[in-house]
C-alpha cells in the first residue's frame, strides 16, 4: 500500500467522516484545539490557548511525513453532516516486528460525549487492522483518564493493567492504564 500524504482514503459512516490531515485543515484545527483547553489540554499539553497556525502546520507536515515513511497514520475527523472538524485520531508508535501500534485520539470539547470517539477510533483501529496488517493496538492512558478509559472499553479494547512508569509526562514517569485490541474485538 502507498502510503503517499495525499493518498485518498476516507473512512467514515453517517456521523464521521476521516481523512488524512491535510494544511487546508489548519485553520479548523487552531479553532478545535483553542476550544478544548479545558478537557482536552488537561490531558494533551500540546492543547493550549497559545496553539497557533505554525503548531498547526508544524503537526499536519509531521503526519504526512508519518503517511509516507507509513508509522504514524493520523486522521482529522469531521462531521458527515456539516463537515466541521471534531478532533483526530491515529495510530501511532509502530513497533513491525510485531505489528503493533498505539492508538490515540482526541475531541473537540463541544462534540465530547456523543460516541463521536468511540465511532471515528473503530474506523481506524479496523484501518489498522485491516489495511496495516496490525495484530494488536495499544491504548495507554493515565490511571486517572477516567474518558480516554471509558472510550478504550466502548471501543472494544480490554484492560490488561496497569504498567508502571509506562508514560512521561512533563518529565516524570507515571503509572498508565494499558488496553489491548485486537481486531475480534472490534464489533
Ligand atoms: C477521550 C475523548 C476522546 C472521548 O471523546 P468522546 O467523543 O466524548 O467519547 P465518546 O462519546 O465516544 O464516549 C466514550 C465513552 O467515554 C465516556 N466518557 C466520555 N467523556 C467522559 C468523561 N469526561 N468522564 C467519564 N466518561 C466519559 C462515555 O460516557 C462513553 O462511555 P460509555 O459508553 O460507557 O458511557 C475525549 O474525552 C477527549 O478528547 N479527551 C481528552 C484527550 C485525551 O485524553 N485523549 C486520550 C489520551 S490517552
């Protein structure tokens, strides 16, 4: 598979529409993250009021390089019907010795809590699985991360533990919460 930053894939269903990001996404992508700062920035130090179009650009170059080398596939999610930009979610930190990666995600704090993650994760988890040859996606959030853990369960995933010092944060090792999927456990 070409894994080329302008590659048209689109992924989606009747509430969620995802595609690779692409710079004509930067100035929806400075108004979702300046609108979560709250919610999102809590948990993403990246997410904060000062987040800019050079962040913005900076991001979407880094994902299409991550398209071409093929080990980090990040997607903008929008909405299928008003094609506004809800958050993003990618699969990330390849290891393909054996096929497996991370996945991550985020949304916009006005769109939070409508299933909009858990629906735009399964697309790319079944992208992973299905297109990457992934055998198995990691979610890893902190202990404390009681949405990002609702959303692995929601998803599919299954807990499996709590790894220590599995995450730095700000330069300190933290415990995380680990979730394994594998693509039985997509619905
Ligand atoms: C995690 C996140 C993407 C979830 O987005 P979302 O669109 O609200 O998720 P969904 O609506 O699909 O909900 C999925 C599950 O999470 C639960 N959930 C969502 N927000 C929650 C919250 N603030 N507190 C507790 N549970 C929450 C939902 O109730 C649902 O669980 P349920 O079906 O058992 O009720 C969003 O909260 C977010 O952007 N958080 C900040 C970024 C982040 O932490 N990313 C993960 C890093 S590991």
């Amino acid at each position: 598979m070409e894994h080329d930053p302008q590659y048209t894939i689109e992924l989606g269903d009747a509430r969620v529409r995802l595609r690779p990001w692409n710079h004509a996404d930067a100035d929806a992508l400075v108004d979702a993250v300046r609108d979560s700062v709250d919610s999102v920035g809590r948990w993403l130090p990246w997410c904060r009021a000062d987040y800019g179009h050079d962040a913005a650009h900076a991001w979407i170059a880094r994902c299409q390089d991550g398209w071409q080398a093929g080990n980090h596939f990040a997607f903008a999610v929008r909405s299928a019907a008003d094609g506004s930009l809800l958050g993003g979610v990618g699969l990330n930190q390849f290891e393909p010795i054996h096929r497996r990666a991370n996945l991550g995600y985020w949304m916009r704090q006005a769109c939070q809590r409508r299933g909009l993650a858990t629906a735009a994760a399964q697309h790319v988890a079944r992208f992973g699985f299905e297109q990457l040859g992934l055998i198995r996606i990691e979610i890893v959030a902190l202990p404390d991360n009681a949405a990002s853990r609702a959303t692995a369960l929601r998803i599919g995933a299954r807990f499996e533990s709590i790894a220590r010092q599995r995450l730095l944060v700000e330069g300190q090792p933290r415990d995380a919460a680990v979730y394994g999927l594998l693509r039985s456990d997509l619905p």
